[in-house]
C-alpha cells in the first residue's frame, strides 16, 4: 500500500468534511384539554360567550 492512502493519525482524510445538522424530529402538538363545571354559584357576568 501507498503512504497516501495509510490510516496514519497524522493524515486526517475528513478534515474537508461537510456535515449539515440534523432536523430535530417534529411531532404533531396535542389536542386541546377543555374542563367544563357547572355550578350554580357563577353568576352570568363571568360567562365568556
């Protein structure tokens, strides 16, 4: 074998190496978590509409 081609750790061979960052994995947001409470103490002043 050639010198040129030895695996020697003087002769970086990826040094010219271009690595793109990976793209983080996206997940689809969660659905919506909705309480209701019916009391009879709220007055309809408070009631959103």
């Amino acid at each position: 074998m050639s010198k040129e081609y030895s695996s020697s750790p003087d002769h970086d061979h990826d040094r010219d190496l271009a690595v793109e960052p990976a793209k983080p994995a996206l997940k689809p947001p969660p659905l919506y978590k909705v309480i209701l409470l019916n009391d009879d103490y709220t007055p309809m002043d408070f009631v959103v509409r």
